[in-house]
C-alpha cells in the first residue's frame, strides 16, 4: 500500500517502523536526520515526475511511503470496544478519514463502515493523518446484522438525526454505538429502525446542518464523557 504526505508519512515513520517497506524521498531534507539515519537502507530518491506518478497526481509533498496492507479488525475484536462509531453508507475518504481521525483522539474504541463493499484505505489513511493506523476498523456490508450482533452483547446503539434529543441533555449506556449516516441520506431507514435512540446537536443559529466528520466530532466528545 502506498501512502503520501508529509504528515502522514512521518506518522508512520514513528508509530509503525514494522510496517514499513521502502521510504520514497522526492525533495531532500523532508525527514528529519534521526529517521533519515534509522530508514537509510530503506530509502529510494525518485524523480518528481515519478513520484508524482506513484501519487497519482496527488500532493506527495516529497516523501512517500510503501507500507505492509492494513489489516481490518474482526468483529470479534470490535465487540470488546465500549464505544464504536458505524459508519451507514458513508463513501467519501475524505469524511471518513476525518471521523476516524476524530474518533482515535476524542475516544472511540473501533470504527465501522458499513454499507460499502470496499474503500481506498490508503486514502483513509492519508485523510485520517494516519490515525487509521492505529483504530481498529471494520468494513461490514450489511448493517441490520451488524446492530443486531452488537445488541445482543449489550450495545446501546444511538444514531445521529437533526429530530434526536440534543446530545447536551443526555447520558449514554456504558456500552454504546454512535451511527452516523451519509451527508446526502442521512441514516437508512431500515438501520433507523433497529437504533435505540436518536441523539442531535442543538444549533445556536438556524442552519440545516453540519458537515458530517464536525457532527461525529462533536457527538464522539460528548459521548466519551456523559456515561451513565
């Protein structure tokens, strides 16, 4: 799996030396000496045009990166979780690699996707600022089966929903589920159906709403603090 960025790079370099296959340096001086020293027989220097082909025309900003392929949790693995965010039928990286960022530093234990049979996870990664690395993730297609195994294991499953009870006046099950749904749909209804609770975010100004990683943001905070 390639990745690239600056950012995300040096993430990686850090955090999962394990992982690493070949370092792809395009600009000198983008890694500091101590990795530069610790990566050396590692390191390949491309031309830009190569490495600008390798990024696909994307900003590599000089450095990037051959990882070992993520390996996604198992849902075994995710009901140990106190608290996981599902994803209903959300496709954009950008947004997910947002929410799963937001969902390592506030405190979600796992993330779900669900309804997509598959997502560019180097692209997560990227978007994710390589928090992706580090959360457990699952891509699980069908996500009636999904609430249904975590119900049973004593979940508590809230779902986002401008009609909800504002997220300020509630406490959550220790045990819990935040489903967030895509931009344009909002949450299914057949997932609607199965969910225990709605939960909203009371705006100060009329406006229809926000985009879906800053909703998820704010919920994921409030939800790691308010716990029965």
């Amino acid at each position: 799996m390639i990745i690239y960025g600056k950012q995300v790079c040096l993430y990686a370099l850090e955090r999962h030396p394990d992982s690493i296959q070949t370092v792809y340096i395009a600009k000198k001086g983008i890694l500091p000496q101590r990795l530069f020293h610790q990566y050396h027989d590692k390191i390949k220097f491309l031309e830009e045009k190569w490495a600008q082909s390798m990024s696909k025309g994307g900003n590599h900003q000089g450095i990037l990166l051959e990882v070992s392929e993520l390996e996604q949790s198992s849902l075994q693995q995710i009901k140990k979780s106190d608290f996981i965010v599902v994803l209903d039928g959300l496709t954009d990286v950008g947004n997910i690699g947002a929410i799963v960022r937001s969902a390592y530093a506030l405190g979600a234990e796992a993330v779900v996707a669900t309804g997509v049979r598959q997502l560019n996870l180097s692209a997560i990664v990227r978007s994710s600022s390589g928090a992706l690395l580090d959360m457990p993730f699952l891509i699980s297609q069908n996500i009636l089966d999904l609430l249904n195994e975590l119900g049973q294991v004593g979940f508590v499953s809230y779902g986002a929903a401008m009609e909800g009870m504002p997220v300020q006046e509630m406490t959550f099950a220790s045990k819990r589920v935040l489903v967030m749904g895509s931009e344009g749909k909002g949450i299914s209804k057949k997932a609607r159906a199965k969910l225990d609770e709605l939960v909203s975010i009371e705006m100060k100004h009329a406006f229809d709403s926000l985009n879906v990683s800053a909703a998820a943001a704010i919920l994921i905070h409030r939800m790691g603090y308010a716990v029965k």
